[in-house]
C-alpha cells in the first residue's frame, strides 16, 4: 500500500514540478544577468557621464576654487588656525560641505572658532584651517569649534 501511494504521487508532482523548476532556474539566471548587466551598465554611466562631471564633484567637495591655495591670497595658504591647526589648501571642506553662512549662529561665529584663520592683509576677511576660500569673522558653519586658548 506504502509503495502504491508512493508511485503515482510521484509521477503526478515531480514531472511537472521539475519542469517548473528549470522553467524558474532558467528565469532566475535570466533576471541575473539582466540586473548584473544593468548595474554594471548604470556604474559606467555614472563614471563617464558627462565628460569633465566627475572631476567637477571632486572638485567641489575638496576645494572651492581651482587655484592652488584654496580660493584665498596667498598668505592664508598654509597659515595656522587660532589653536595652531595648519591649513593644507590640498585638503579643505568646501564651503557649501559644511553649509557655511556669512552671518552667525546662535551667538557662535568663525571668530570664535578654533580654525578661524584672522585677517592677515586688513580686507576684514580670513580664512579656515579646515575650508577652502575666504572667511568672514562673523561667519558661521556646521564644523564650528568654540576656541579656549
Ligand atoms: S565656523 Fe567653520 S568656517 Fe568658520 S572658522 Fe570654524 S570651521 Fe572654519
């Protein structure tokens, strides 16, 4: 009775179900290669769309300005910070980055800060250890440390 039950069970469900089951592997090796081949198509697009596009974000989320010293006079360049820090101009925040404001905010302003670099040339402006162009005193943005020196 056990073998009889067996048998037609089996024939009546494996065929059909192992058919269904190429049918799938099939699809599902199918569906690979299509959303492999997509993905892999899409990290081109985003490495070679449009031309320059690339450096260009680099660019901004680096340094501000293309020059050599990180968009301030040359003196500002390497100067140091109110608590010493150096500024490397290869190697700066770009003001948008950090969401920097010419204004202060809540009684905190560049002036106070510990990377705030002071006017060194009497135009009223500075510069930052840590972001890249001109600074106001009275400017403000997210990275801000309060100095204690
Ligand atoms: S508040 Fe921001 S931009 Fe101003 S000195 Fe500090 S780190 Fe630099």
């Amino acid at each position: 009775m056990a073998d009889d039950e067996r048998t037609p069970r089996r024939d009546a469900t494996d065929r059909p179900t192992r058919s269904r089951d190429i049918r799938d592997a099939g699809r599902t090796r199918r569906r690979f290669i299509w959303l492999t081949g997509t993905a892999a198509m899409a990290g081109l697009a985003g490495c070679s769309g449009g031309g320059g596009g690339a450096a260009e974000t680099t660019t901004a989320t680096t340094t501000e300005s293309s020059d050599s010293t990180g968009g301030v006079p040359a003196e500002y360049a390497t100067a140091t910070s109110l608590d010493g820090t150096q500024r490397n101009p290869d190697s700066l925040s770009s003001q948008e980055a950090v969401s920097y404001q010419d204004q202060p905010s809540g009684g905190r302003q560049c002036s106070t800060c510990r990377y705030y670099i002071e006017d060194k040339n009497g135009d009223g402006v500075g510069a930052c250890a840590i972001v890249a162009g001109e600074i106001a005193p009275e400017g403000y943005c997210v990275s801000y440390v309060e100095y204690e020196g």
